[in-house]
C-alpha cells in the first residue's frame, strides 16, 4: 500500500517530504543533544573529508557551486 502511494507522489513532492521529515529529526536531535554536539559531529566529518580527500576538495565544490549559482541568477 505504502509502495502504491509513493508511486503516485512526484519525485519533487517526494523530495520535498524526505527534506522536511530529515530537518524535523535534526531539529529533535539539536534539541535533545545541544548545537555542541551537532557542530563535533560535523567537524569530524568536515575533518574525516579532508583527510580523505584533502583540504582542495572543499574548494572545488564551492567552485562548482559558484557556477551553478551564477547560472541560477542569469536565468
């Protein structure tokens, strides 16, 4: 029945009820633990990332993303 249901939705309305219940759980998360420990998970991870892949991998996506977003404002 569930499978049904998701069929039906778009992938846009889908998207757009994962991204509201994902927001509504770190929302819970923040409440229950603090922004401290929201920013030392993220640290690791930004840590753990770089570590990987080397502190350049930050600086592409972001030129990436200046592309992209130049792109959106022409349009």
């Amino acid at each position: 029945m569930a499978e049904e249901r998701e069929a039906r939705e778009s992938g846009n309305q889908r998207a757009a009820r994962l991204a509201a219940n994902a927001a509504k759980g770190g929302r819970a998360v923040v409440a229950k633990y603090g922004p401290e420990h929201m920013r030392a998970i993220g640290t690791r991870g930004a840590s753990a990332v770089a570590a990987k892949y080397g502190l350049r991998h930050y600086s592409e996506i972001a030129a990436r993303n200046r592309g992209v977003k130049k792109k959106r404002r022409a349009a």
